[in-house]
C-alpha cells in the first residue's frame, strides 16, 4: 500500500472512532481557533494507531514514505488526524536527516497553518530529536525568532526544551528567550516561559541570574512559568524581584 492510500484509510478509520465531545472536549483546551476540528479519541488511540500502522509497513517504508504519509494528513482540519501523521514519522527517528528540518518548518509556516498542540508535537517528536542527532542544526532553530509565522516562532522555544533539559544548548535557549520576550502573543510568552524552567533545572543559578538582570521586562507569564521549579520561598522572592515598576 502507498503512503497516499494508508493515509487515506488511517483519515476514514479515524472517523469511525469519532465520539461525542462528553467530558473529553478537545476544543476546550483550543479557545479562538475555530478551524481546528475533532474527534475526541484522545492521545493513546492515535498513537497505538501509529504504531500499528508502522508495524505493518515497517519493512516497505522509510522514512520518506513516513514523511508522503503525514503531507497527506497535516492539512487536515482534524487535530487527531494531523497528530497521526506526526507520530508516524517519530517511529523513524533514527533515520533522520538534516534535510528534513526544512520540510518541517514548512508545515509549520503552511498556509492550512497549525495549532499549539500540533506545534508542539512536530517540536518534541521531531525536531528535538532532530536536534539531539545533529547538534549544528541548532543556530538554524534560533534564527526562527523572527519568523512572521506564530508557529515557527512558538518552535524556536519549543524545538530547544529537550536540549535545556538535559544541560545541552542553554546559551542557545537563553538567547532565544531573549529576543522573544517581547513577541505580543501570549502563546509564545508560555514557551519562553516553559524553556527558560527547564533550563533552570540544570543550572538553577544561572536561570536566577538571568531572571534577576531582566525579569523586570520579561512578560509575568514567562516569569511565572520559569519560576515553577523553584522553592516556594525563593519563588516568592523572585516573583517581587522581577516585578515590572510602577508608573
């Protein structure tokens, strides 16, 4: 079976599973973007769908069939539709290329656009480990900042959190931090935000240090985000610290 014509059945499969919003209403977590659609099956089907889908064409594809498969499903409207097609590609991490950090931008800069989730799902499945592999690809993420697209931005933070975790790429993810803080759209304030704490968790200090010489003019919620892993009591303390002043 060709790429196009698995992706085709996975879409059809995935609708009959559709159920009704109930308690699980995927476009709660969504406000404001009203050409994202649902099927409310949540994280775990599609991704045993993936891997069932892999399993049965593991032999036949590589990774630019994993890649025709999920061009097919990302201009779909459907979250759950565009996140299989990203978590297919994921199960062909180790044959990744440098090459395909172009691809990945486009989807995320495309005129069907993305959302946060999806957003996050390219950055963390795909780019991160990307980013793991070929470290030098790393000036290229930062130069995102300055992208018109909101996704692409949102990226140059979200594409760096592994790395910050592990104590990888922290003058990278410091700099992107700081030519983002004021980007006006609060999507970005929390990835910042989400960059910076896992930073912190590697170097604590130097999070305090950076948060004490420019918090004043950092957005609150990128200040609140990084300050979730610190003690209580200094969280407090940077919290006042980092107060913008009055006027």
């Amino acid at each position: 079976m060709t790429a196009a014509a698995a992706a085709t059945a996975a879409r059809r499969h995935l609708k009959t599973l559709a159920r009704p919003a109930g308690e699980f209403d995927a476009s709660r977590y969504f406000r404001g973007t009203d050409d994202l659609g649902f099927y409310n099956v949540g994280t775990i089907v599609v991704r045993q769908l993936a891997a069932d889908l892999v399993r049965e064409h593991r032999e036949r594809w590589t990774v630019i069939d994993a890649m025709a498969f999920a061009d097919c499903l990302l201009p779909d409207p459907v979250l759950e539709v565009k996140g299989l097609g990203v978590e297919v590609v994921a199960r062909f991490r180790r044959d990744f290329v440098p090459s395909l950090l172009r691809r990945w931008k486009a989807w995320l800069a495309n005129d069907w656009s993305t959302n946060w989730a999806t957003t996050d799902a390219i950055c963390g499945m795909l780019i991160g480990p990307l980013l793991q592999q070929y470290p030098e690809l790393v000036d290229a993420v930062r130069g995102w900042v300055s992208h018109r697209n909101l996704w692409v931005r949102r990226a140059a933070a979200v594409s760096l959190v592994g790395a910050a975790r592990r104590g990888d790429a922290l003058d990278a993810a410091y700099d992107v931090a700081a030519r983002l803080h004021h980007d006006p759209h609060d999507l970005i304030h929390k990835a910042v935000g989400w960059l910076l704490r896992e930073a912190g968790k590697t170097d604590m200090p130097r999070l305090e240090r950076y948060l004490r010489q420019h918090g004043r003019t950092i957005p609150r919620t990128t200040v609140r985000y990084a300050l979730e892993k610190f003690p209580e009591p200094k969280r407090r303390q940077l919290l006042q610290a980092t107060r913008p002043p009055q006027t």
